[in-house]
C-alpha cells in the first residue's frame, strides 16, 4: 500500500501546476493571436460573404454615389418647377377680356416654346445622368466637383429660358441660352469621361461599346447646341429650329438602346436555356459583363 503524500508534497505538486498553467496560457494566447492575424477573424467567427468581402475595398477607396444621386435629382426637381414659372399670367382689363384673352394667350407662344423645349432638354440630361450612374459604382472629391459644376449650368437654365420667352429674336438672347445647353452637356461628358478613364469610378467588366456610345450621345447634342449659338448672328430662326431639332433626335431609340435590348435579350436567353453564363454582374446589367465584350 503506498504512503499517502504529505501535506508538503500536495503544495509543491500545486505550485507547479500553478507555474506551468500562465505559461500554457500565453502559448495559447499567441496561438490565437497568430490564427486571427492569418485568417482575419477568431475561429469559428464567420468573415461573411464572398460578396460582401469583394466591396470592402470599394468601401474603402471611394464614397457612395447615393448622395449625389439624391442631391441631383432634387436640384432636377426644382428646375423642372422653375422652369414653367417664367410664363405669367397675363394682365387684361375686365372689360377687354372677352375680345384680347385668346389673342393674348397665343401671343405667349415664345414663353412656351422656350418651356417646352427646356423641359424636354432638362429630362433629356436627367435620364443621362440617372444612365451614367447606374454603372458609376463609387464617387471620389473631383467627381463631387464635377457634378456640382454640372449642376450649377442646370439650375441656371431657367433664366435664359425666361430671356428667350421675352426677346427671343434678339441674338445675344438665343446665344446664352444654346451656351447654357452646351454647357450642361459638357460638363456632363466630363463627369461621363473621367468616371469611365481607366474604369477609375465604374465596374472594370462595363462594355467599352457601351462607354463610347454613352459618350457620343452626350456630345452630339452638345456640339448641336454650338453650331446654333454660331448660327445665331445670322438667323435666329435657324437656331430656335436647332434647339427643337436636337430633343427630338435625343429622344428616339438610338444605338445605345438597340445595344441595351440586344444584352437584354441575351441575358434572358441565358436564364431561359439554363445554359452556363458568362459572368455576369446582374447589378451592372445591362452593359456590364463579358457576354457584352463579345
């Protein structure tokens, strides 16, 4: 039978455990700190989707673009409202209502035409803008600067517009109204060209067709609005006639819409046949993907 161990014994038996277990501690503890180093996150602690993983950067290195597309739109908003503000109400004796209202009314026509076309033209820009983007995934300062510059030239546009309601057969009038458009147009197609350089702000996968048709539908109308600014000192008319001519080609389907119904179509053959698909980013879509670079 062996001897029990002593009093003695038992202390030194748990000094030791109690020297040994610190040490265990730390190893354990450097153990995990290496485990989170390599992996990101303690064991067992789920890092989150592979989704979710991939946007961090972008988090990172660019701001949202949400605020921008807010502040754009409601700056679009009021101008839109503005704009039918520059037509007034005429003022008529109550005597002479009866014989001079219609004939006072149709002689606004200048002050409608002008609306008219300036609405049309704002919407056109606004549908630019809500299309450029829908694929700009990120903002940086610069493109904060370009798109308030972008938007001061909107706003300013119901003065002109107004000018040329009242003195529209005056050239200088119809001048700063073409430099106004041209300069909403510009502006645009710097924010469009410097977003797109390098795929800086957008998605890298983004169809380069898509990038230069968006680009020639934003300069065309702009060069436009030139040519009848430098048609103005000669005929005025001519000019009214190019700021009415150019919302009427912006608007029919062009090629960026039959390119957009062509990747459409695709993508939903590609969900119909259940054959592999490319890889597509169906936020991107359309425009994105490389089922579009073919």
């Amino acid at each position: 039978m062996e001897p029990s161990p002593s009093s003695d014994q038992k202390e030194r038996t748990g000094r030791g455990s109690e020297v040994r277990n610190p040490g265990d501690a730390t190893q354990s503890k450097l153990d995990s700190d290496q485990a989170i180093s390599s992996s990101g996150s303690p064991e067992g602690e789920e890092t989150g989707s592979p989704g979710v993983q991939s946007e961090r950067p972008e988090a990172i290195v660019g701001l949202s673009t949400a605020r921008i597309e807010m502040f754009s739109d409601g700056v679009f908003a009021i101008v839109g409202t503005l704009l039918v503000l520059q037509i007034q109400v005429p003022k008529i004796a109550e005597e002479a209502v009866e014989e001079s209202l219609t004939r006072t009314i149709l002689a606004l026509w200048p002050a409608f035409l002008s609306y008219a076309v300036s609405f049309v033209s704002v919407g056109i820009y606004w549908i630019l803008h809500h299309f450029m983007f829908h694929y700009i995934r990120r903002s940086d300062r610069f493109l904060l600067w370009l798109n308030l510059l972008f938007l001061m030239f909107v706003s300013f546009l119901p003065f002109p517009t107004a000018l040329l309601g009242a003195y529209g057969r005056r050239p200088v009038i119809v001048m700063i109204y073409g430099l106004t458009l041209a300069a909403i147009g510009f502006t645009l197609l710097l924010i469009w060209v410097y977003a797109t350089s390098g795929h800086k702000l957008v998605d890298p996968r983004i169809d380069a067709l898509m990038v230069r048709l968006t680009m020639w539908k934003t300069l065309i109308p702009s060069m436009l609005y030139l040519l009848a600014v430098m048609l103005a000192s000669l005929s005025t008319t001519v000019s009214m006639m190019v700021y009415v001519l150019v919302p009427i080609i912006s608007i029919r389907p062009g090629m960026i819409d039959r390119k957009l119904a062509m990747l459409e179509r695709k993508l939903v053959r590609v969900k119909v046949t259940g054959s592999s698909a490319p890889e597509v980013d169906t936020d991107c879509m359309p425009g994105c993907g490389r089922s579009a670079a073919s």
